[in-house]
C-alpha cells in the first residue's frame, strides 16, 4: 500500500484551490502567531497556526487548514466539500469533529505549550499525526448547523494501521450559556477505547467564566478538567486565568494578558506555573481573520 504524507496533503489541496475556477472565499476564520516560548524543556521561537481557508464555486470548494506550529508539532488539512442549507460534507483530511468543540482553556492562553500535551484534548487522529511518524489520518465529516445550534460528525482510518476513529460533537446557545459536547469511539489493534469532553461558558458583562472535562483513555492521556475566567480589564485589554489538574499531576496555574491592536492583530503575554514541569513564560503577536 502507497505511503501518504502531509506534505503531499497539503499539496494536493493546493492544486486543488489553485484550479477551481472563478472561485471566492468562503468561510475563511482562524490565527496566526509568531511567538517566543521559555520552559525548562524548551526555549525558541515558534509560528502557530489555527486556521481554515476556504474556496467555492456554488455549492462545492475546497478547503485548507492547519493545527499546531510549524514544524513536527501540527496536522494539515485538506478535504473537498459541498455545502447547502447548513449542510456541510467534507471528503479528504478533514478536521475530526472531535477537534471542533470544548477547546482546551491551555491551547487558548498558551498554545505551543499545549501541544506538549496534546493527547489530553485533541482527537486520535491529532495526537497520532503529531507523535507518531507516517501517520495521515483520511475521512470524511458532516456538519449542521441551526440557529442556535451545531453538529458535527467524523469518519476517519489511518493507511497500514487497522485504527478507524468515529467522532462527534455539538455545541448549544441558551442566552448567555454555551454548552459543548464530544465524545469519539477508537478502534485500534482490535480494541476500543473511548475519548470524550465537555465544556460550559457562560458569558457576563465584561467577564466569561468556563469549565472544561478530558477523559481521552483511547488516547493514553490522564484525565483533566479546566477552569478559566477571561477579563476585560480596559477597552481593548483582556486578562486570564486558568487552573488545571489532571490526575497524578499536580495543580498548573495560568495567567495572560492580551491587548487588542485592532484590524485583527493582538499581542500576548502569558505565565504558566506547574510543580512538576516548571514555571513557562511566552509572548506572541497573532493575527485572527
């Protein structure tokens, strides 16, 4: 059996944007960040990525997103899809739904530090892509979405492995709460394991407070759960916190401060203290579109 890579992902993606005709962006959203991490473990400079850039013709395009930095630590994605009414199909290496909800409260203060524990939070697939070699995840999504409402569900096998990976989430409105679900079934080397999450928002007047539950055994990671608050501390400055325990694991505590440019640009700087990895210090400048 042929061997697939990211690289030829990306690159057929590419090709893919580059022919359709007399396309127009569509659905295009995500960050980018240029940014310097120091822990005990690692001292550099990085470029995050977390985005999805999106071309159509009528009901059919294209589609090409990224996850992680730029380097081993992060998963590409490539699929075709059609869309109509709030349907949505995604065929190639699209993104797990797994993926799509209760974003890690870590990913969001500091995330090159979070893909250091990557498995707590993200997909099979994900953690697969970025800890172990020749690993590209293929399937197909389907999403809906209502008023108040959005649902996703994933289908994806690894080539040379017997691991197929079905996941599926939601997220809910109700006034000023926000409530995310996901769970995904694994199997691999004739077992199946489970992973699943949570999260709850709630959203005050110049505050949001959150809560976030991880139980990934199919990934091999302890359990966690999250507890975040964000502040608007002046007109374009924001302050947040966050505690996070997993088992067997002492407390790790966070702050970060982000100050808003305008036209999308932000700049951050974040402390994160945990007794058993050490006290993490990051700053970055990002551009959200």
């Amino acid at each position: 059996m042929f061997k697939l890579s990211t690289a030829a992902a990306t690159g057929a993606a590419t090709i893919a944007i580059a022919v359709l005709p007399h396309v127009a962006l569509a659905d295009t959203s995500g960050e980018i960040s240029l940014g310097h991490l120091e822990t005990d473990a690692f001292r550099g400079g990085y470029l995050f990525g977390d985005f999805v850039l999106s071309v159509a013709e009528g009901d059919w395009g294209a589609e090409l997103g990224m996850f992680g930095v730029v380097g081993r630590l992060h998963e590409t994605y490539a699929s075709a899809i059609w869309t109509r009414e709030g349907h949505k199909v995604e065929l190639g290496f699209p993104q797990p739904a797994y993926d799509r909800y209760a974003v890690s409260g870590l990913t969001q203060l500091m995330p090159r530090l979070a893909l250091s524990s990557i498995s707590t939070s993200r997909s099979r697939a994900t953690a697969g892509v970025m800890t172990e070699s020749e690993f590209l995840p293929y399937g197909a999504v389907y999403s809906r979405r209502e008023k108040n409402a959005r649902a996703s569900m994933s289908l994806h096998g690894v080539p040379d492995t017997d691991i197929v990976i079905f996941g599926a989430g939601a997220t809910f409105e109700a006034g000023a709460w926000t409530v995310d679900l996901a769970a995904e079934a694994v199997s691999e080397d004739a077992q199946h394991e489970w992973n699943a999450k949570a999260q709850v928002r709630k959203e005050f007047e110049d505050w949001r407070i959150g809560a976030n539950i991880f139980a990934a055994d199919a990934n091999g990671a302890a359990r966690t759960a999250e507890l975040f608050a964000q502040f608007d501390i002046f007109k374009d400055a924001e302050l947040t916190g966050q505690l996070r325990k997993s088992e067997g694991q002492e407390f790790m505590v966070g702050a970060g401060v982000e100050h808003d440019f305008g036209r999308g640009v932000t700049a951050e700087f974040a402390m994160v203290r945990a007794a058993d990895t050490g006290l993490a210090v990051s700053a970055a400048v990002s551009y959200s579109f």
